[in-house]
C-alpha cells in the first residue's frame, strides 16, 4: 500500500520521495549510498520534530489517518480464535461495529469496537465506523454474555459519531446509545475502552463507559468534531482549527481532566507508521491493567466505574 502523507508532512514525503528515487537509480547510476543515508537520516530528524510539536488539528488529522491501525488490525494482532457474534436480535445486524468472543493472551474475553473500513467497499459496508442503533443494542448483547459468563471486555473506540440519519432516527437512536453506555457501567466483570483514533460524541461513551479508559498519543476524543463545533460557536466550519485547540481533545488535556486515564504512546509518525509496533504496545497495556482489574469483585468494579465517572468535572 502507497504511503499516505497528510498536508503537514509534504517535507517528509519529498525527502523520501528522493530516496525513492535514489534507490532506483543505483543499480544503473552507481552507489548512492552515503547519500540515501543522509537523507534518512534527515526524514527521521524531521518526522521526529513534527510529530513532537502536533497541535491539536494535527492531531485531529493524524487520528483519521486512512492507514491508522483500525479494529480488525487489533483483532488480527491480539486475540485468537476470534468468533464474530452477529446481530441485536432485534432488527439486524450493523457492521460499524463488530464484537464476538477471543482469546486475549490467555484469557477468555468479549471484545468489540468500531470498524471504519480501509477502501470504498468496506468503509460502505462498515458505514464509516458510524453505528446505527442495532450496533449498540448489538454492544449490549455482547455485555449481556460478559456478565453472563464472567468474561473481560476489551473495546476499541474509532468513530466520528453515531449514524444520523433518519432511519437511525426512527429505531430510536438515542436510546439505544443511552442503554449501551448504561449497560457498561453496571458491568461486574472489568471493562477496558481504548480511543484508537476517533472518539466522537455519545457513538463514542457508548462503548467506552469503562473502568479503565485508555487513548493513543494521538488519537482525539470529544463531544462533537472540531468542524462541528466550529459550525455552532461561529457558524464557520473553516474555523475548525481553533475549535480543536479550545475543545481540549488530546490526550495530555483529557488525561488531566480526568477523562481519560492513560495515554499510549506511538511509534514515531504515529500507528500508521509502525502498525506492529502499536498494535503490541496497545497490547501490553492492555494486559497490564486487565491484570490489575481482575483483583477486584464485581461489586468493587461497579463501585470503582460510578466513582471514576461521578470525578468527571468535580470542583476540588
């Protein structure tokens, strides 16, 4: 797959376009070794500083990035014997999100999340990421067999936002993403929510009302989109990059509010640059607090999870 460069890395992809170039060259032209060296050397000089001084726009653009690590790269990279469940019994089955039973190093766990897709056909068949209410009445189903059986939950959230269209509407949308996030927070089994890229608006906490709420170095999490919220305070979409800088939606500003509770740092260029490389990172954490939270009763996570969401604006 051909790299994808966002509008601020156009000097990175120049420098490696050159080492392109120069690579093709050598076996007709001589070596250019000590050259190409050079210039990786300055591509990594470069990629390092920029993406050490991300405002929160940057940010916004690098967590939608199309070749950013989405759930079925974590499914591939961290569980086995993955089984997909389908459908809320209900309506139908929604392929925004998908969820069944795995094995998490070792443990039997539910896992879930958000699916955008990665090219035209499956980012139509995953709307997006964007779930419609038989998604989230889906997410309570697989809780249900959680708390059912005493399984973790381990969900990944990438998301702009739940669907808003009319038949979503009609199927009683808002409902349904109440009951999903309700249904997280009176689990008595762990429950552990990772912001993978996009955490967007109540399709969001839907299936993030967890004990542990984890989020990548540079992924975003907010109540609207910065372009939203850039249509409402100034009716100016354009503006949406000052919107993002006042929204507080990285991770060092909503680890401080207490939003979220830990922070995963990324390769260098961010997931997309090293898939693996974050992907097991993702892992490791997750296995760390998984850990930590199985030490407690159910009583004790559904008392830890009201008092970490009751802290969520609390004046000292």
């Amino acid at each position: 797959m051909a790299t994808h460069y966002l509008e601020f890395e156009k000097p990175i992809a120049e420098l490696e376009a050159k080492i392109e170039e120069l690579t093709l060259l050598a076996p007709s032209a001589g070596s250019f070794d000590t050259e190409i060296e050079g210039l990786r050397r300055k591509a990594d000089q470069l990629r390092r500083k920029t993406y050490a001084e991300l405002d929160p726009w940057k940010k916004t653009q690098v967590a939608r990035h199309p070749q950013r690590p989405h759930l079925i790269d974590y499914v591939a990279g961290l569980l086995e014997d993955f089984t997909e469940l389908r459908g809320d019994r209900q309506f139908g089955d929604d392929q925004a999100i998908i969820g069944g039973l795995a094995r998490f190093r070792g443990r039997a766990v539910v896992v879930m999340g958000h699916e955008k897709g990665h090219d035209t056909a499956t980012r139509l068949t995953h709307n997006f990421g964007m779930a419609r209410p038989e998604g989230y009445r889906k997410a309570v189903r697989l809780m249900d067999l959680a708390d059912r059986f005493g399984l973790p939950v381990l969900s990944f959230v990438d998301t702009a936002g739940a669907y808003p269209g009319l038949g979503a509407e009609e199927r009683g949308q808002a409902e349904a993403i109440a009951r999903s996030t309700e249904r997280g927070l009176t689990l008595g089994v762990p429950m552990i929510s990772t912001i993978t890229g996009e955490g967007g608006s109540g399709g969001a906490i839907a299936i993030a009302a967890a004990n542990r709420v984890l989020m990548l170095e540079h992924s975003i999490y907010s109540v609207i989109s910065p372009e939203g919220a850039a249509s409402i305070l100034w009716r100016d979409g354009a503006r949406a990059k000052d919107a993002a800088a006042a929204m507080k939606i990285t991770g060092p500003d909503l680890l401080s509010l207490g939003i979220v509770d830990r922070v995963i740092e990324e390769p260098v260029g961010g997931a997309h640059a090293d898939r693996d490389a974050a992907i097991t990172r993702v892992g490791d954490v997750l296995e760390e607090e998984l850990t930590a939270l199985e030490t407690l009763d159910p009583a004790a996570l559904k008392r830890q999870r009201a008092d970490r969401f009751y802290a969520i604006g609390r004046l000292n």
